[in-house]
C-alpha cells in the first residue's frame, strides 16, 4: 500500500468539511490530528480509492481500526458500521436536547456508537464548550 497523497488526503478532509466523518468532531477544535481512514480497510479487501476514504479523528480511527461491524447493543446482533460514503450520518444519528450526545436511531447507528465511544466523557464535555462558544454543532 502506497501512501495517500497529499491532495488526496486534502480532497478528502475537504469533503468532509474538516470534520470527522464519524463523530462530526471539528479538526480545527481537535486536541490531536485527524486522518485518512479506509471505510473498507486494505486488511479486509479495501483500496486506497478516495470512495472508500473518510476523514476521522484519532479516537474514531483508532476504535475502528480494521472493524466492518459491531454488535448492535439493544439487539445484539452483528451489523455493519456507518459507512460515510454510503449512509446518510442524520438516518443513523441525532443529536440529544443539548446537542453534546449522539444518539443512535438505528442499529448501524447505536452499533457505531457503541464501537467508537463517540459519547466518552471528554468528547461530551468538549461538545459542550464548543457549542457555548457556538461552534457545535458542525453545520
């Protein structure tokens, strides 16, 4: 696997306007960097095709490592991960009242959740402050 260029890892924090394409984590508010994942990764079959590349912050990338799915915590059953480029992020999650906890509406959604620990206490908390500041959540 060759690295991924420059203008392809640009063209891909670009599409998703700098944000994680996962947990909607704001790059330019990120304590750590930010990089390309493989949707698909290259250890399961995946390419380095800007289709099956997403724009991640370390916590997400790094939970989902080489994963296609996770159990599903209310039904338990096995179901794919959100896939940026095929589910659309609003038919898999919303926002609770204050707009600092993803909630999952489906099962891809609460599986992600559940396999990212998008709603750990630091990025609750960091949320929080950002949308005082009228920054969160992303537009």
């Amino acid at each position: 696997m060759a690295k991924i260029s420059y203008k392809i890892q640009s063209q891909v924090r670009e599409r998703a306007g700098h944000c994680c394409e996962y947990c909607l984590a704001l790059g330019r508010f990120a304590f750590s960097t930010f990089t390309v994942d493989h949707i698909i990764p290259i250890s399961k079959g995946g390419t380095d095709d800007i289709e099956n590349l997403a724009w991640a912050c370390s916590h997400c990338n790094n939970c989902k490592y080489n994963r296609l799915q996770c159990t599903d915590p209310l039904t338990k059953m096995a179901v794919p991960l959100f896939n940026p480029r095929k589910d659309d992020w609003s038919a898999q999650f919303i926002w609770n009242k204050n707009q600092t906890i993803i909630i999952g509406i489906s099962a891809i959604g609460r599986a992600t959740i559940n396999c990212l620990k998008t709603n750990r206490q630091e990025a609750v908390n960091l949320r929080g402050a950002l949308k005082a500041f009228g920054v969160h959540p992303p537009k």
